[in-house]
C-alpha cells in the first residue's frame, strides 16, 4: 500500500519437534515486513527464508485466515492471540508492532492440550466435551416448524453471543488454571438459553463439566482473564449461567 | 458417452417424493452391517456422517483440521435460503427453484433444483431444532433478509456469522453420534487416494498428518464432501487448506469432473494489499442490501478522497445498468462489472483494483447504529484488515474467487459414474448451474447432507454385499505405494523454489488467463503455461523435513502438485464452452451490452471430462440438459 | 458425579463457606466496635454478653465455624493443587489483562489468614499469648458485676509493635483475599451478569475495604494512643 517503511523484527519462536521432545526457544529474523501483513503473512515470509536455508519451517495451525474457524493459536508476547481485542491471530495485523520489537510466540499451554509440534498443540479435549452433551438429542427430520416455538429476540440474541465461540481454547491458553470454563459455559448457555436445548439442560451442564474435569482441566476460579483474552467477546457471564444450571440441575 | 443424470420423470412437483418411494430400502437390522466413510465434514459432510449414523450405518468420518467443527463452511457469512414465504412476498418451492435455475444461467439440472428447494424448508427446521441461533424479529419470529438474485425476502441468518452456526449445528449432531459410537471420528487425516476395486469404490488412503504414516481405510460406500477448488487460483476466499486433491484423486480413478470452469468470483471482497498476501477475505454480498456500489466518473477523480468526489461524478454503475435489481444483481454481474470499471481505468485503492461500497445514505436513512446492528462484524473485520472505518468512508471492495460450482459428476442420486462413490456439498457439480446465487450454498451443503445422501445411498446398498472388501485387498496395498511414492518424489527433489512460489505462480497464470474474462487466445496461452509450471515443480520445487512427522511443507507441495494438474483441465473446460454463462465469461461471446451470450442450441449440456493421464487430452463425456418447468430464456436483471 | 467432586460443586461450597465467613466477619466487626464506647460498658459488656449465652449455642455455632473453615480450606487447597495441575508450565513473558494479584493469589492470602486466626484465637480466646495480661485472669468491675477484662487485655497487646504488625498485616491480607471473594461468590452462583458485574466487582471491593480498616482501626488506635484502656 501507500506505506512503504519496512519493519524488523526479532521473534523468539518455541520449537519442539514432538510431543515428547522438550522444547526450546528459537530466535529469527524477520525483515521487510509491512504494517499490512497480517501476523501469519509475518510469519510465512519468516518460513520462506527458513526453508531457503534449508531449515525446517516453524509450524502452526491455521485454516481460514479470516478469524471464524479457530484454528490458529499462538500466544504472543504471553497474550493468547496476541491482545487485541475480538481478534484472532490470523486478523493480527503487524501495524500493531514497531520496527525492531521483540516479539515471542509461545503455543496454547495447558495440560489439557498436549504440544503436538512446535506451535501446534491437540485440542481434542474440547470436541470431548461437546460430545458430552453439547448438542439437542434432535433426529434428522421429523421436527416441528421453525416457527412453532416463538423466541424473544433478546434471549435470540444472547444466545447467539454465546453461541459466537469458535472453539480456539485461547481462553484455556489464558486462564491461569487451565481451564476450559467459557468454552463450556458458553455452550451450555446457548442451549440452555434456547427452548429447544431446555429438555435436556440439566443432564447436559452435568456431563459437559464432568467431562472438562476428565479432560485434565483446572476448575474456575473467576480470574476473567478467559473472557478478556475471548478473541469473539464471549462474555464471563455465561459461567455464571452456567453455575446456575448447575445449581439448578442439583434439585432437577 | 452421453451421460444419464437418472432423473425422475414425471411432474416436477413430485419428482422426489416419487424417487424416495421408488427408492429400495436397508433392513434396519442390516444397517449397521454397511461401513460408510466420509471425507470432510463441513456442512454437507457433517450433516450427512450425522444423519447416517443415526439411521444405524456405521460411518467413518475424516477431516484434515484438527475437529470437524473447523471446515471452511463456517466461513459462511450472509445466510440460507428457504422457500419459507413467511413474509407472505410470494415466495414459493416453484419460486426458489426458478430463481436458482436462472441465476444458474440454466446451466443445471431442473430435477436436482427442484428437490433442493423442496427440502429447504425442511432445513431451517431442522437447524432450529438444533439450537441454531437465528435471527428473530421482536414478535420472537424468524427474521429474513434479501440477498443477490431474488426478489422475495427468504435468506435466514444468525447475524453475519449463518456459515458458523449452521456448521456448529451439524457439528453437535455430528458429536453426537461420535459419542453413540456410530460415527468413527479420524482427524487431521488428508484423503490422498480413492480405491477402486473392480470399478467400484472401496475405501480411500489418508495420510495421518500428525504421524505421516499412510492408512487405508475400506468401506461399502465412500462418500466426499471435500469442497471446492478456488484455491487453484492462489488468492481466494477459501481457507488455507482447501484443494481439490481428494476430488483429483477420485477424478484419477475415473469418476468424471464435472464443469470446471463454472467457477465463481464474489464481488464484494477486501482488495489485495501486497505480494505477500495469502488470502482473500470476504465480506457477506448482504453488505449489498444497504451499501451502494460506485466508482468515480472520471478518471482523474480516482486519487481523490471519496468524501471530495459529488454526487454528480460518481457512477453508481450497478444501479445504472441494472435498475431493477441494482445492487442485488448476481454475483457474477457485479462481479464483472466491478472488473469492467478497474479495467477503464476507474478503479480506486492500491493498483486500481477496487470499487467503493458506500454506506453514506444508508446511515443517513437508517442511523448508523442500525448498520451497525446489522453488519457490525463485517465493518468491524474491515477494519482490522485495512485500518480504515467503514462508518466515516466507503469500503473498498473487489472480486475473488470464491465458490466452485463445478464439480464431480453425480447422478440424481449424488453417486458420481464410479459405483459407490457419492459426491456431496460444493464438491460436486449439481445444483447451481453456471453461477451460484448468495445463500444458496449452504442450503446445498446441508439438503444433501441431511435430506438427500440417507435416502439415496440406501438404493445403492440394498445392492451390495456388505464388507465384500478389506483393507487386505491388493488395491490398497497398491495405492499406499502410489502415494508413498509421490510422497518420497516430492521430499527428493530439493529444488531451488518453495511450494508457496509455484502456488502464486500457478494461480497469476489462471486469475489473468481463467479468471473474470477468457478468451481464446488467454486460455491457449495457459494451456501452455500450467504444464510448463508443472514440470517445473516436479523439478525444481523444494520441500523440506520428512514424511514421517508433520510437515506442513509436504502437506502443501501434494495440494499444489494436483492444482497444478487440475489448472489444466479448467482452462480446457474453458476453452471449450464456446458461449458465455453464468461464472463463465468468454470475451467473444458476449451482447452489445457486455452482457454474457449464452449459446443454447450447442451448449445446454454438462460437461464431464474424464481424466486420461497428464499426457494425454482428457476425454469429454456430455449429459443433455432439458428445460421443462422452467423455459429458457436469457438471463435479465434490468 | 459428586456434588463435592466436581467442579463446579465445589467452587460452590468454596464460595458458600467463603461468604458465610464474610457474614462473621462483619458481625465480629460489630462486635469489636462496641470498643468505641457505643454499648453501655464497651466491649467488656458485650464478652460478657456473648459468654452468657447457653453452652449448647456457643459450642454449636463455634462447631459450625470450625465446619465452614475446614470446608473452604480443604477444597481451596484441593482445588489449587489440580489449578497448578492444569498449568504446569508457564509462559516466558507474563502478560495477563483480567487477573488481578488478588485472585492469582488467594491461596497465600487464605494461608496468612488462616495462620493468623490460629494466633488470633491463642490471643484473645485462649489468651495465652501474654498470660499476665489474660482478660479471665483480671476481673473488672461492671453493673455491680466482675467480668474479665477483655479491654485491658486488647489494649494491653496492641501497645505491643509486633502484635499490631501481625494484625494489620493479616487485615492486608484479608483484604485482598476478600476483594476477590466476595464478588467471587456472586459469579460462583450465578447472580452476576455483564451488566451488574463491574457494579458487583467494586461493591465487593468496597466491602473488603470497609472491613479492613474497620479490623485495623482498633489496632492502630490503641498503638497510637488515642484509644486507651
């Protein structure tokens, strides 16, 4: 674009071969960046350089560059997705960063979410969980009318805030106790928020829970850090709604 | 080979109701009997691994992102359609499908239309049922709003985030039946091989991403929901990771490819900023209900800050040429007309490659709070990407590619000409003809993943010996081998470029030479070009690390090696549709008005190219299209 | 699953257990006021008040004190240890926006105060911190009565530097372990949304406040001089 100032900048990069490996920090350079390079772009060029020198590029998980799938997930500068707030690290943009910063990129860190190879870590504990009880036991067909049950548009909407969650674990990678409360809360909040999740949302908030414990993720001890690092905004508040199922499930 | 679509016959109207009828049915005792895979599990494939798991088959379901909640579906922004007629504006199941056939520019199956507009409605319900969040009025009533290429009110959305939702209501459905055991969940695993025994398909060969290793997997039924294949021109909207290396791979094993030069590009996306750029990000066409479309006049106003260009000198082109539909023509239309603007010099932002959205009167009608309920996230991603406030001046937006609607052939039944092998979703050819209309694609994903597959698949397993296959079979061992030995071929060749350089490469050759505009002499000229590429990259590329862990680098270099081969066989697609329809734009088949000419009499066919090796020309094989609901005519949005 | 094995279950008992112990607190604060001379015969009157109640009531709601105790700091050291579980290794850089020294450090505080109650209660109730100063040992006058001396005894230990140390540094400590629990209790319940959240956080805050300087005015008074036995 107009903007023609290039940055460098120093990243120190963790790099561990596998999931048995211990690990280490690496450092590398990363030249003639634009404040219009999105943090990936950064660090494309930086595994361009790499693979020209024969070395092995950092990996990282990513899909869809536009901040809906989740899969991207590093921690930048100890900030899952880098701080910014409601974005992903694939909407990073190196405008955010000064010519000769420092920046260290660190995967998601939590028991719960093994280190597969460097930045990439498994996740799997989070489809655990939703295969607990995330979902209405509804058949393919033989449903009512879409219209037949009416929804307020303000319960509509919260739970369509809730429902804004795309499953990246950073509030997982943010809580200081690892845990995995705003994804859960989050999904037991939308279904129990809707009339159509209600049947069953005693059993589910008991089962998701029960679940991330299995999983190894900590307990909440309302830090909040989960929903400041939430890079959709999903809100503290649904861990209370979900405390209050789950109050509520005690004498259900 | 003329080919036989196997449609019903008999009054529209009861076409499907009659084929379900007609279908045979699995004992349900039997059921469980029949192994199933599916590859992918984005809309069409979660919704479908979902539906046949519970109807009691036992499915194995593989993605190559770390849960299926991740596929590119979720990227959908703007909506679905369904012939709901809840605002009573005269929409009907008639209706639905003849605005998709039109907009298909009559390039599809009329019996295929028909059933997907039928079971639309079946969808939102279904969805609701799930626990999809959508949009709901303050009555407590379903919400709608208009999109490109209809004139009734009949998209439903969960804000600009429907792709999301609807896949995460699939995905709940879909883990469901993971945790009742009737769904095999396999992910991170890459198809990279079909295995076809004795002409019919049996199982596949994926590569374990994590650990490299290459399993085989057989079943009764192989099933792919892999998506589409824009991402043969570098620069798309699709997700990083999106190919069409399981569709090459099944097209290498003789299921024919259906129409790939229906490709479409979607008018309103982020214009590139850079050479470095890896992707393009769209933002919903619904933008277009309340954003007005324009570039300035004159040339010399094109350096200028909108705000200092009047009213009088700006074009709202599309409002101009197409007044009753204006900015809610379809998308190839604007999209062309956006690339007719820049090409006059009359573009705006870095090289010219933009035209603005403007959202001026619309916020001086509405508040711009409104907007912002609206299309908060969209202005909100904007401004990320660009650092520019969409509120305060108009966006800049232009073409990219974004949808494929060709495909694997398939028959009404979704099987492709390889017995046993279904295609569903964006991945095959079917419904939407030349040119797709907004929300309509995931209304495709999701009627055949939960309303056509489990009806038609039953009729091709009522046929079979369950399990007559294992993994045991030659053919497996053979196509580990094949694939090994690409595998070991691209980590030898330690060439001097990256996989990344090939891919812009390649993807410069087809948006110049098979992009918005083909001609003949553009498409000759890659015909050339791509298998020049192409052996290049088998010379020169460079790849590092190993097959045995992960490496993305090889994951890459596989995906990139089959565009390279399939670039090719777009562009002869292309080059061989002498008219111009719907996504197809030939330069020398046009109106006086620019308009597309589309020639009927010689081209009312699907075309469907089966691959004969890289050597040779693949060979065409044509399935007559007939028009009986809905009579041709040419396609007008004035 | 158990009530008192998941995990929810149990940030819920942390948090019932937690605010019936700010309950107390504010009643005990109460009660320790009386030191300014607002009850005929100051606190002298109200120890004597307290110990005239029947035996049953004292022993049972001493039992159920000790419960509650027990409770929050079995489960608060349960629930740490699986929390540091969870989160073995640390990032290089420490960067966090919402967490608070407060809440990352509510097992220490919890630990301090703890400890100090166990002083606290070999202080004033078993008083065998300063034996010769001992409230039961030195009998006052009042309402033509002899009572134990409970204010020479405050006084008496509060001239002391490092008893008033330990005092004020424990009321820290509760302090900041309260401005983090008692909003806590409320998002543990789920009485908090994102509206009344922030307003929750400061009340809870305010309230830890008022019970700091309420503890620690008496203290600080008497080692001043201003309040005098």
């Amino acid at each position: 674009m107009s903007d023609h100032k290039t940055m460098t900048l120093t990243l120190i990069v963790w790099r561990q071969k596998s999931a048995t490996d211990p690990g280490k920090f690496e450092t590398y350079t990363a030249k003639n960046i634009t404040s219009h390079h999105s943090f990936l772009e950064m660090l494309d060029c930086v595994n361009e350089d790499l693979i020209n020198a024969d070395k092995e590029p950092i990996v990282f998980d990513h899909d869809c560059r536009e901040g809906i799938c989740g899969m991207c997930s590093q921690v930048i500068n100890g900030k899952p997705h880098g701080g910014q707030e409601r974005t992903t690290v694939c909407q990073l943009h190196m405008r955010k960063f000064k010519d000769g910063d420092t920046i260290y990129i660190e995967p998601w860190r939590a028991r719960a979410f093994p280190i597969v190879k460097d930045l990439i870590v498994d996740r799997a504990a989070l489809d655990t969980i939703i295969q607990a009880g995330g979902y209405t036991s509804c058949h393919t067909g033989g449903v009512p009318d879409g219209n037949a049950v009416m929804i307020p548009k303000p319960i509509a909407e919260e739970a369509t805030d809730a429902a804004e969650c795309i499953g990246c674990g950073a509030c997982v990678a943010g809580c200081p106790n690892g845990a995995a409360m705003l994804f859960t809360g989050a999904k037991v909040s939308q279904l129990a928020l809707l009339p159509q999740g209600r049947p069953e949302a005693a059993a589910r908030v008991l089962k998701m829970t029960a679940a991330a414990s299995e999983c190894g993720f900590g307990n909440c001890s309302n830090h909040y850090e989960c929903g400041a690092v939430c890079p959709k905004g999903v809100d503290v508040k649904f861990i209370a709604r979900m405390n209050r199922e789950f109050i509520k499930a005690q004498f259900a | 080979m003329i080919l036989d679509g196997k449609c019903p016959t008999g009054p529209i109207e009861k076409s499907w109701d009659k084929h379900r009828f007609d279908l045979k049915l699995v004992n349900p005792s039997n059921k469980r009997k029949y192994n199933i895979i599916m590859v992918g599990t984005g809309l069409a494939g979660a919704a479908a691994a979902a539906s046949l798991g519970e109807l009691g088959y036992n499915v194995q379901a593989f993605c190559y992102q770390d849960s299926p909640r991740r596929a590119h579906s979720i990227a959908a922004q703007g909506g679905i359609n369904a012939a709901k007629n809840y605002p009573s504006d005269g929409d009907s199941i008639m209706r639905l499908m003849y605005d998709t056939v039109k907009g298909g520019d009559f390039r599809a199956r009329e019996a295929d239309v028909w059933r997907l507009s039928q079971v639309s409605n079946n969808i939102i319900d279904q969805c609701v049922a799930q626990g999809v969040p959508f949009a709901r009025d303050y009555a407590g009533y379903l919400d709608n709003r208009s999109f490109g290429g209809a004139q009734v009110s009949r998209t439903f959305y969960s804000r600009g985030l429907t792709g999301q939702q609807l896949l995460l209501g699939a995905y709940s459905a879909l883990s469901r039946q993971i945790k009742a055991g009737t769904v095999q969940m396999y992910n991170r695993r890459e198809m990279l091989d079909l295995v076809v025994v004795d002409g019919v398909a049996r199982g596949i060969t994926v590569r374990n991403l994590i650990t490299g290793e290459l399993e085989s997997y057989a079943a009764d039924a192989v099933c792919l929901a892999t998506g589409g294949y824009v991402n043969v021109f570098y620069l798309s909207t699709n997700a990083k990771g999106c190919s069409v290396t399981a569709n090459w791979a099944a097209a290498k094993k003789g299921a024919f490819f259906a129409n790939p030069c229906y490709t479409q590009i979607h008018p309103t996306c982020i214009p590139q900023a850079g050479e470095y750029q890896s992707k393009l990000t769209l933002m919903s066409e619904s933008l277009r209900n309340d954003g007005r479309i324009w570039v300035p006049k004159k040339k010399e106003d094109v350096g200028k800050l909108p705000s200092q260009i009047p009213d009088a000198d700006r074009d709202y082109y599309l409002e101009r040429k197409y007044p009753s539909f204006g900015n809610l023509a379809p998308r190839d239309i604007s999209s062309r007309s956006a690339k007719e603007a820049c090409d006059a010099g009359l573009g705006v932002g870095p090289g010219g490659r933009g035209v603005y959205l403007d959202f001026e009167d619309s916020i001086k009608r509405l508040s711009e709070d409104t907007i912002r309920e609206r299309y908060g996230n969209l202005f909100e991603m904007y401004e990320k990407i660009t650092d520019e406030n969409g509120y305060k001046r108009p966006m800049r937006i232009y073409p990219a590619p974004h949808y494929a609607m060709g495909g694997l052939w398939v028959d009404y039944n979704l099987m492709s000409n390889v017995p046993g092998l279904f295609v569903l979703g964006e991945a095959n050819f079917s419904v939407h003809g030349a040119n797709r209309l907004g929300a309509s694609a995931l209304m495709q994903g999701l009627s055949d993943g939960y309303f056509v597959i489990p009806y038609t698949i039953g009729g091709y397993l009522v046929t079979v010996k369950p399990g007559e296959v294992k993994v045991d079979n030659t053919e497996f061992k053979k196509s580990v081998e094949d694939v090994k030995g690409k595998t070991n071929k691209l980590l030898n060749i330690n060439g001097k470029k990256t996989v990344t350089e090939f891919h812009r490469e390649l993807g410069k050759i087809t948006w110049n030479d098979v992009g918005m505009a083909r001609s003949k002499e553009s498409l000759t000229d890659a015909i050339k070009k791509i298998p020049a590429l192409r052996d290049e990259f088998w010379q020169n590329v460079k790849v590092t690390g190993s097959g045995a862990d992960l490496n993305q680098q090889l994951e890459n270099a596989g995906r990139v090696a089959d565009f390279l081969e399939f670039g090719e066989l777009l562009a002869r697609d292309a080059l061989h549709r002498e008219e111009s329809c719907g996504g197809h734009f030939r330069v020398e088949h046009q109106l006086a008005d620019g308009e597309a000419k589309r020639n009927d009499a010689d081209f009312s066919y699907v075309g469907a190219w089966e691959f004969k090796g890289n050597d040779k020309e693949p060979e065409l094989h044509k399935e007559p299209l007939k028009f009986e609901t809905i009579h041709l005519a040419v396609r007008s949005y004035k | 699953m158990q009530f008192t094995s998941s995990s929810i279950g149990r940030k819920i008992l942390m948090a019932i257990t937690g605010q019936a112990m700010v309950l107390f607190a504010v009643v005990h604060l109460l009660g320790n006021s009386s030191i300014f001379g607002w009850l005929n015969g100051g606190i002298n009157a109200y120890a004597e008040h307290l110990h005239s109640l029947p035996l049953p009531i004292i022993i049972g709601f001493r039992l159920a004190l000790l419960a509650l105790v027990c409770v929050h700091i079995w489960f608060g050291i349960q629930l740490t240890l699986e929390n540091r579980d969870a989160r073995t290794k640390q990032y290089a850089v420490k960067s966090t926006q919402k967490t608070t020294f407060a809440s990352e450090n509510m097992i220490w505080t919890g630990s301090l105060i703890a400890l100090f109650i166990v002083y606290h209660l070999a202080h004033f109730t078993f008083q065998v911190v300063n034996p010769e100063t001992a409230a039961l040992k030195n009998l006052v006058p009042l309402h033509n009565e002899m009572v134990p001396n409970v204010l020479g005894m405050v006084v008496a230990g509060f001239k002391n530097f490092f008893i008033t140390f330990i005092y004020a540094g424990a009321m820290v400590a509760l302090f900041l372990h309260l401005s983090h629990g008692i909003q806590s209790f409320f998002q543990t319940m789920g009485w908090s949304n994102d509206r009344s959240q922030p307003i929750i956080i400061r009340l809870g805050t305010l309230v830890a406040l008022g019970l700091f300087l309420g503890y620690v005015i008496i203290p600080l008074t008497v080692f001043a001089g201003i309040l005098k036995g």
